[in-house]
C-alpha cells in the first residue's frame, strides 16, 4: 500500500473522522541535464547581476516581490517563516455544495481519501450521504505548510480530495479563439462513435 501524505480527521459539527490521503497520480515527464556538446559534462548554471555585470554568489541573494515594473519589496526568510501557516491535522469542512456546480477547472491536484480503522463507519455514513444526494463538501486544509482550498467528492470506490484553484488563479478565457462552431448534426454523429466512459 502506497504511504500516506497526511493523516488527520474531516471535522464538520461534533463529526470528527480520522483520515488518511494518498496521491492519486504523479506526472511522468522525462527529465533532461544540459551538457557540454564537445564533451558531454555537465554545464552549472551562473546567477549574474544585470546593473553590475557580474557573477553573483547564492549567499549574495534576497527574495523580493515586484509590486511594479522593476520595483521590489525585499522579504526576509524570517519574516516568511512567521506568515507561513503551520500543517493541521484538521480539515474543516465548510460547507455542501452541489457536485455538478463545481467547474472542472478549479480541479488542482487529487488524492485517495481512505478512512482509519477506527473512522470507517462514520466515513461510510459520510460518503453514502454525499453520493446519494449528488452533493460534495468544501474543506480547509493545511497541508506541508500552504493552506488549500479542497473539494471532497464520493467516486465508485470511496471518497477523493481535490485541492482547488483560488477565481484568482483561473484565467479568463477571452480572446482565445477556439475556431468554427461545428454543426449539432456532424456533433451527434461524432458522438456516437465515442464509446461511453464509466468513471
């Protein structure tokens, strides 16, 4: 069985139900070194200052925030480790929503929600809920260190979590031009040779 990445209770009124999550998928990308073409070493990257045009050192360097062209707020280490929320082992459910309302493209990263021996039987009251009346729940999490936005929904072998993207964080889609409309007549007949997906 694959480790868990956070243990902790779903808590919503008195309820409290001991958890566990599991990484659902993992990106499978092919990652490439950069290397010398005459005689394939490795190349190391160098960090340069742009007004002095120079090399810099990596104990030269602050973090800063531009807040307009060119103009920065410099901020500490310290002073992040104080705004840094610190892991719960809470995820407080917010409140209900319907699942159908909830756009797919709020939909960030997924997990397995399994239950601990001892939450089983209010995980199942919880789950079957949630399935039977097509809804699912928006929590709050905390988790390595960054606060999440999480939508728990039942799927066909148990409840999954899904960090959510923040309205900020969605980007509009005006301007893009998706091409020509295809008529309702070619849609059905495309359609029809698609074989239908049972999730």
């Amino acid at each position: 069985m694959a480790n868990s990445i956070w243990k902790g209770h779903i808590a919503f009124g008195l309820v409290a139900i001991p958890v566990k999550l599991h990484a659902a998928a993992r990106s499978q990308a092919v990652s490439f070194n950069q290397l010398h073409q005459c005689d394939h070493s490795r190349v190391k990257q160098v960090l340069y200052c742009q007004a002095e045009d120079q090399p810099v050192s990596r104990n030269e360097l602050v973090k800063g925030y531009e807040y307009e062209k060119d103009r920065y707020v410099v901020v500490e280490d310290g002073e992040l480790a104080q705004i840094t929320p610190r892991s719960s082992r809470v995820m407080e459910v917010l409140e209900f929503v319907p699942e159908a309302e909830v756009d797919p493209v709020y939909l960030d990263a997924s997990y397995y929600v399994a239950p601990e021996r001892a939450g089983e039987k209010p995980y199942t009251l919880l789950y079957e809920a949630l399935r039977r009346t097509a809804q699912a729940a928006l929590a709050q999490l905390t988790m390595h260190n960054r606060e999440h936005l999480v939508l728990l929904r039942p799927r066909r072998f148990g409840l999954m979590l899904h960090t959510l993207f923040y309205r900020d964080e969605i980007r509009p889609a005006g301007g893009i031009a998706f091409g020509e409309v295809v008529s309702s007549a070619r849609v059905k007949r495309l359609l029809s040779l698609v074989p239908p997906v049972v999730i």
